[in-house]
C-alpha cells in the first residue's frame, strides 16, 4: 500500500517542482479572453467525450472499465487533442494567445495536483478509522446517522463521512428486512447535500476554493439554505423508515435487540491526522502572488505527510475491517488529470460566450448546474458554469480567479451553482465520487442496490420535491 501511495506522490510532486520552478504560481493577472476568443468549436469535443465516457462505459463494458489502467487510458486519450493544441501555440505563438495557452495548462496542472493531494488524503486518512458496534435499528437511530454524517461530510469530505458511517450504519440495519431505502437517502444526505458548507465537503466547492473563493464563504452564504434542506430529507427518510419499520417482523426486532452492541471507534489517532488536513487547507494555503515553490506546495506536502502518517502508523488489520483499498482514489486521479485538460477549452470559451445561452438568474443557474452535476461528475460542471458566470462579470478578470463573484450582485448566482453542483450530484450514481463506493459497499453487505436508471428515479421522486421548494423560497 505504501509504494502505492510514494508512487502516486512522485508523479505529482516531480512535475510539480518543474512548474513552480517556471514561476508557475496560480495568479490572477493571466486572462482567458484572448484563448477563449480564438479557439476552435472542436476543441470542446474531447471535454463533452470524456465526460460522457464516464457516463456510459461503466454501463457498456464495465469489466474493462474498471482498470485504473484503461481509466487513465481513456482520459489521456480524451484530453490529448487539447494538450497539443495548447503546446502548439505555446511553441508557434509569443504573444498573448501563447502565453494564455501557457497559463491556463500550467494552471490546470497545478489545480489538480491540489485536488487530488485533499481527496487522496481524506480518503486514505479516513479509511482507517474503524466504527464498531451494532445500535437498534430504529428509525431515530437511523436519522440519527444521517443527520451526523451530514455534519460531518463538511469536516471530513463526503467521501470520508461516507466511508466512515456507512458500514456501521448498515451493521446496524442487518437485521431488517425492508431496508431498501436506506442506502438511497445515505447516498443523498451524506454523500452529497450534506457537504455543502465548506471546501473540503465536496469536490467542486474546493475548485472554487483553488480559483479564490474564500473558505468560509460558503458556510457563511449557504447555511440557511443547507438547514431547511437537509431537514426536509430527514423528515422524509423518518417518515419512510417509520413506515418500513412497521412491517418488520417481530422476530426481526427480537433479534435486533439482542445483537445490539455499543459503538466503539478504533483507528482514533486519525482523527488527529484529518484535522492536520484542514489545518493544511486553512493555515498552508499559499498567497497567489507569491512563486516560491516551498510556500506554494507546502499545504499539499503537508497532506501528503499527514497520509504517510496514517498508512505507517495504523494497523494494516484496521483497513481490511474497512474493506479499504486504492482503487476509487486512483480512478479519481486518473479520470481527473484528462478532466483538467480536456475542459479549459469549455471554461474558457463558455467565459467569453455564456452570456448568449440566456442563463442570467440564480434558479437557472441551479437546474443547469445540477441537471448536468446529477449525470456527468459535479466537480467540473460546477467550473464550466462559474466559468460563464464569470464571462457575464465586468469585474472577472479569468475564470481561474472566481473570488468576484463571491461579492456584490453575483453572489446568488455563486450560491445557486455551489448548490446546484453539491445538491444534483445525488441525481445519479455519477454525480459524485462517493456514490458508486456507497453503492458497491451495500451491495457486498447483501443490500440489493437499484439499476443505474431506477436510481434515477428514485432520486427524482424524493430529491425533486426538495430542490423544487428550495428554488421557489430561496433561488427565485
């Protein structure tokens, strides 16, 4: 696990000393006008291929898809096209367009080594820490899981609030049998809407924190909206389970009782590990102005240790009892670096051009961003559409410093996309990262999970209501 782990950091920290050794500091004083203004409509082909491959080939051919090693194959695959374009006009033109073409790749190069370095270590961190115990399967225990987990999806990520709770939360449920649906609602709360009040809750909003969105912006912005929602799943899931509840046999709730065993926790010291994360993320986050490599990666080799910590010092017994293992962490990497590519041309384009699609208001904003967050992966929809947002705000000088619209008028569309992108990402199993692990680990508890197409369903019949009051009281 180890050599995995090194192997992984030394691909991104060696390109990364070459960058920043180039003074390739994100900043803000580069444009996107003149690159978004000159490149060709096929450019965005690749972004719209790749993103619809990792809609349709896990369906298609899924046994091939599952290799990290085909993964990385398709997104390189996708992203190619573009990455030479860009080069070629690095090498052939010295004027803005090149230096444009030259900014926005080394840009995104280094986002995404940022991206990865939060998500590898809140997800290797996470998967060892062990929750032990089997609670009554009551429908207020189960509220009670989802309402914590929603809590601390912002602290430790989606990911590592759902690695973290979902197994004891269905060890607790086992000795149900109408329990259908509580898998589902995990997924929405937990995996997704619940993380929407800070970076490190989900994906996208920490893109918008690497692009100059202030940390607690969303936390301060988006709480009176995140309370009331997460309140009504809440409400709806104890009513359904309440409902399920009752047409458990007897028998079934005899047995409950009498495997009931207290909630312990192993793997504690990791706990200290995560809050070394975030103390990374607020403490280490580098002045954009400044080139020096050992300011501007310092928040990420601070990750990186803290990983390294955590995989030599918990016992390896403590990650079988997780079933964990690299493979979803990897196929993020792999996926994400054809993503970061591939998409410059869309944000890019989309920052010069939004404007004529004739999305202006904040509930346009959400159902745009969220209809494509639900079915394609919400971390990049969620740029896409700030990108176009930012086209539309004299005050946006480029796409890669989004804190403009964090003040002023545009405020509410900002909080309409965070939403959007954080909310609909729950509208499919690939909407976001931790879905498809909460899908593969129900399933190996012996929880039949729906098709990809009945998830769908589902997720409108419950998740529609919702996020229909929430743009008629809030977004409107």
């Amino acid at each position: 696990m180890l050599s995995k782990l090194l192997a992984i950091a030394t691909c991104l920290l060696v390109p990364a000393v070459s960058l920043a050794s180039e003074g390739a500091a994100v900043g803000h004083e580069g444009g996107v006008h003149q690159l978004g203004e000159i490149l060709p409509l096929w450019s965005v082909a690749p972004f719209a291929g790749l993103l619809l491959s990792i809609a349709i080939m896990p369906m298609v051919i899924p046994h091939w898809w599952h290799s990290n090693r085909n993964q990385l194959i398709t997104a390189l695959g996708w992203a190619s096209p573009v990455l030479i374009y860009l080069i070629y006009k690095m090498v052939t033109d010295h004027g803005p367009l090149g230096h444009d073409a030259e900014h926005q790749l080394k840009h995104a190069l280094l986002e995404y080594m940022s991206f990865i370095a939060l998500l590898g270590s809140l997800y290797v961190i996470s998967g060892g820490i062990v929750m032990r115990g089997d609670l009554e399967a009551k429908p207020i225990v189960n509220v009670t899981f989802l309402a914590v987990g929603a809590v601390l999806a912002n602290i430790i990520g989606t990911t590592g609030a759902s690695m973290l709770l979902i197994r004891p939360m269905l060890r607790t449920n086992s000795q149900r049998e109408h329990i259908w649906h509580i898998p589902l609602f995990f997924i929405f709360i937990v995996s997704n809407v619940g993380g929407a009040l800070t970076p490190i809750g989900d994906p996208p909003l920490f893109l918008g924190y690497l692009r100059g969105i202030d940390f607690w912006w969303t936390l301060i912005n988006l709480w009176y909206i995140w309370i009331p929602t997460v309140l009504m799943l809440l409400v709806m899931f104890f009513l359904l389970d309440t409902y399920q509840y009752a047409k458990e046999s007897e028998q079934a709730k005899l047995t409950d009782r009498g495997e009931i065993e207290p909630l312990g926790i192993d793997g504690k010291r990791n706990f200290w590990l995560l809050g070394g994360v975030i103390l990374c993320v607020l403490l280490l986050s580098p002045d954009h102005e400044v080139h020096d490599f050992r300011q501007y990666y310092a928040r990420e080799i601070g990750m990186l240790l803290l990983t390294v910590g955590s995989v030599l010092l918990t016992p390896r017994d403590y990650r079988v009892r997780n079933d964990f293992n690299y493979a979803p962490i990897l196929e993020v990497a792999a996926l994400f670096i054809g993503i970061f590519i591939a998409m410059i041309p869309a944000t890019s384009m989309l920052q010069v051009h939004g404007a004529a699609l004739g999305v202006t208001e904040p509930w346009q904003y959400f159902w745009a961003t969220g209809a494509l967050s639900a079915f394609l992966d919400n971390a990049p929809t969620y740029v896409t559409f700030a990108a176009m947002a930012c086209g539309t705000d004299p005050t946006c000088i480029t796409a890669n410093n989004l804190a403009p619209l964090s003040v002023g008028e545009f405020m509410p569309v900002l909080a309409a996309i965070s939403l959007g992108a954080v909310f609909l990402g729950a509208g499919s199993y690939i909407g976001n990262g931790p879905n498809f692990m909460v899908r593969a680990i129900a399933e190996h508890s012996g929880v039949p999970m729906p098709s990809f197409f009945a998830y769908c369903g589902y997720a409108a019949l419950f998740l529609g209501p919702v996020f229909v009051v929430v743009t008629l009281v809030f977004l409107v």
